[in-house]
C-alpha cells in the first residue's frame, strides 16, 4: 500500500513544472494589471463578481 502512495520522480518533475509555469503566469498577469493578484478568500470576493459589479453576496441579499 505505501507504494501506491509515493509520488513517482516525473510526478514530482512534473508538479514543480506546474508550479513554475503558474508562478510565471500569475506574474504576468499581475505585471499586466498593474496590481497583485487578490490571495485566498480577496481572490474569491474578486473572482466572484460578475459582470455587474455585485458580489455573490449581495445577489443573495436581493
């Protein structure tokens, strides 16, 4: 069972990738706007918003 578990070298290779290439485009995307990217419950008010404006809590509100 522990072998199932362990992570292979390429799935290690492969995750440190994705992380580099994330790292890279979140970057470009904050150069891009000019600001940093909003982190963890911020990102989600941010993502959160349509295109009206209102958050997903004040369309619940009425």
């Amino acid at each position: 069972m522990d072998d199932e578990r362990k992570s292979s070298k390429a799935g290690k290779r492969a995750a440190e990738g994705l992380r580099e290439a994330t790292a890279k485009d979140e970057a470009k995307n904050e150069s891009k706007m000019g600001h940093d990217l909003a982190k963890s419950a911020d990102r989600f008010e941010e993502r959160s918003k349509s295109s009206d404006g209102k958050s997903a809590e004040e369309k619940q509100k009425g």
